[in-house]
C-alpha cells in the first residue's frame, strides 16, 4: 500500500472526527474544516515522516488546533488594528474608515504592505508569504512587526490627513 493510499484511508477514517473535535475548540464550523485540511495538506507536504507516527490522528489533530490559534491570533491583532478606524469592511467600499486604512496602506514601504496584505487580507501563513515574496521568513516578521506599527501610528497621528476618521488623539 502507498503512502498516499494509507493518508487516504486515514482521511476517510477520521476527517469528519477531527472537524467535529475542531469545531467543539472554535465554535466555527468553516474554521474547523480549513484547519483539518491544514493539518491534511501538511501530511501530505512528507507523507513518508507522516505514515510511520504512531498516531497519526493525534499528530493532525494538534497540528489543526496549532492551525486554529495561528489563525485566531492574527484576526485578533488585525481586528485591534482595524478598531482604531472602526469595523473591518466586508467589501471594498467608499466608507471614510476604509479610505483611511487603504490611504494608510499605500503610504507604507512595498515590502510591509505586500507583508501586511498577505497575511492578514489573504490569511497566508509566515512562511507562505516569505515563499510568495521570495524572502526569507524572518524578513517577513520583521515586516509585519514594522508595518502593524507603522500601520497603527499613521491611523492614530492627529497630525495626518485631516479627511482621515477614527483616529485617537493620543495627547488629550
């Protein structure tokens, strides 16, 4: 039997398991199958390492809850970025606080923003993004620590575009 035959049959056996255990730790029943299947593609990326564990379930379990607070971190820190200017949109629209974080954007360095665009707007891991921008994964750390912090200080500077809304003004 190969080994992608044994990772198939193990997906049969205990994919809809895991993404009920999953879904028990993030009350997100979507989230609970992306970070199952996180936990599958994973496998897959060394099948041979992944056939010999002794538990291979155990092993995809931790690694789809590992997934899932990744996951919930980073929302977290983008959604006390986006607090400061209000609620996340949902799709592209004309809304001042939109505007205000777009126009913040553009300001930042190419490599913060694109840093910044691909892990928390299209939610690629660290080490996907330094693989998608041809850098290393430290490089991209660095960005996103500076770009959150340049990010947060040019949506909170009184001293800015005045057209810019939602901004805290952090000498009163």
């Amino acid at each position: 039997m190969s080994d992608d035959d044994v990772i198939g049959d193990i997906y049969a056996g205990c994919f809809r398991r895991l993404v009920v255990q999953l879904y028990a730790v993030t009350g997100d029943l979507g989230e609970a199958q992306e970070a199952v299947q996180e936990a599958f593609t994973r496998a897959l990326a060394r099948p041979r390492r992944f056939v010999r564990l002794d538990n291979p379930e155990a092993w995809l379990r931790r690694v789809a809850v590992n997934v899932a607070r990744t996951r919930h971190r980073r929302r977290r820190v983008l959604d006390r970025l986006l607090h400061r200017i209000g609620p996340p949109p949902m799709v592209a629209d004309t809304a001042p606080e939109h505007l205000a974080l777009l126009a913040a954007l553009r300001e930042l360095p190419t490599g913060q923003r694109q840093a910044l665009a691909l892990h928390y707007l299209v939610d690629l891991p660290v080490d996907e993004v330094a693989h998608a921008l041809g850098v290393s994964v430290g490089t991209v750390k660095s960005r996103l620590s500076r770009g959150r912090t340049a990010l947060a200080a040019r949506l909170t500077d009184p001293d800015s575009d005045p057209t810019r809304t939602g901004r805290i003004d952090v000498r009163s």
